[in-house]
C-alpha cells in the first residue's frame, strides 16, 4: 500500500516493487466482482481507477465514510464520472466489520 504522493508517484512506487506490481497487475487482470474498501478512489488513485476500468463489465462495491448527504453525494457522482462499470454499488463503510469503532486509528 502506497498513501502519500500523486497517482504518478504512486504509480512509480508501485512498478519499483515486485510484489505491489504483481498486486496492481491482478487488479487490472481479474475480472469478477470486487469491493473497494478504505479507498476514497480521488485523482491520487488514478492508477487504481484506470486498473478498475480495465473491465467495466466487473460489478464494483464501493464503501464510502458516513457524511452530510450532499457531500456523500457529490462523492458518489464523482467516482460514478470516473469508474466505467455497468454495475456500481455503494455501501457505508461502518456496515462492515473492517469499518468497526474498535479498528478506528484516532
């Protein structure tokens, strides 16, 4: 996992790894349903999008943190606008397990 930096820097980080490049090139090779869960899938995760849009036939369960509606919506729209799936789902990520208090960092 790579968290600082552009997609571009990211992108570098990843390809200078064997095991981070051999991760993304699954990502990009699979082509059953997945859940993307504690992405917020933003321009710094261009390389994530581009590798989800290989197959946009995939049906893709995004998990997103609760917000005000009009921002969870303009989310929503957003990675709509950049995820090319014909079936998109969204989900609360606190309904699932990984999304607990108890696994929380303050």
């Amino acid at each position: 996992m790579v968290t600082e930096g552009t997609a571009r820097d990211k992108l570098r980080a990843i390809e200078a790894n064997p095991y981070l490049a051999h991760s993304l090139q699954t990502l990009r090779s699979i082509e059953f349903p997945l859940v993307v869960f504690g992405s917020s899938l933003g321009t710094q995760d261009d390389h994530l999008l581009d590798a989800l849009n290989e197959h946009p036939r995939r049906r893709i369960a995004v998990s997103l943190l609760p917000d005000r509606q009009r921002t969870v919506a303009a989310r929503q729209a957003d990675i709509y606008a950049r995820l090319e799936t014909d079936e998109l789902e969204f989900f609360a990520a606190t309904t699932h397990p990984l999304g607990g208090p108890a696994l929380r960092v303050p």
